[in-house]
C-alpha cells in the first residue's frame, strides 16, 4: 500500500474516531432520547439544526460530521465554523445541489438556513479549495 493510500485511511479513521462519541446525533435522529449531559435546546418540528466545523488533520482539510440526515421538507440550519490553522483564514462551503455557496472565515461563524425541498443525496465540499475531503446531505423522503 502506498504512503499516500495509508495516510488517507489514517485521516479517515482519526475522523472517525473524533465523530463517534456525538456526531451520529443527525438531525433525523429526532426520536433518540437525548442524553442528560446534552441536553440539547428544544427544536421545533421540522427544524434540523446542526454545526459544521472545517478542521485539518494530517494536512487534510475536510467538514465534519461528514455526514447529515435529514427528511426533506425540514427548514435546515446550519452553523458552519472555520477552524482550520494557517495564512488562510478562510475556507469555503457549498452544496451545489441545493444552490449554497459560502465563505467562512475563520473566527467568524456564518449560519445559513434553507428548506430541503428535494429527496435525495447531495455532495457539500469546499469550493475555494478543491483538495479538501468532501461531505454529503442526505435527505430523506417524507413519510
């Protein structure tokens, strides 16, 4: 296995460790009992809110979780913070499926709010910086 193949499964699996103890909490997941020590602020129905953070690890850049559910019809926010280290200080977000692109600066939370209307899987990544590990929306259709 090459240096470069064994780094990227690296990452991933530093990801994945970093995401396991609360990412899977996706906005879907409404029905799951929150924990005591969560105790997150209460959500309207129909709402999914959730919180982006651009990191680096390795020399890889990517948004985590990496992953959102969400069932379509819900009025999506999202909270998109930069916490990437170095001269740039800004990175950017979109999801070309849904018309969203944004640059957020590190320090500077920017949240954007929109209604996915439409069922289906949708890649975000960051548009300024093409190398940086991807993501995906997954809406669900309504039942």
């Amino acid at each position: 296995m090459s240096k470069v193949m064994i780094r990227i499964l690296a990452v991933i699996a530093a990801a994945a460790a970093f995401m396991l103890p609360g990412a899977t909490r996706n906005a879907y997941a409404a029905d799951a009992a929150p924990s005591a020590a969560a105790a997150p602020a209460p959500q309207e129905p129909g709402t999914a809110n959730a919180t982006l953070v651009s990191v680096e690890v390795n020399d890889v850049k990517f948004w985590l979780p990496g992953s959102l559910t969400v069932e379509q019809g819900d009025k999506v926010k999202l909270t998109l913070k930069n916490q990437v280290p170095g001269a740039s200080n800004q990175h950017g977000f979109t999801i070309p499926g849904y018309s969203i692109t944004e640059v957020v600066t590190r320090g500077t939370p920017k949240t954007i709010t929109f209604v996915a209307d439409k069922a289906g899987v949708f890649p975000f990544s960051c548009q300024l910086h093409p190398a940086h590990v991807g993501g995906q929306l997954i809406v669900v259709p309504k039942k």
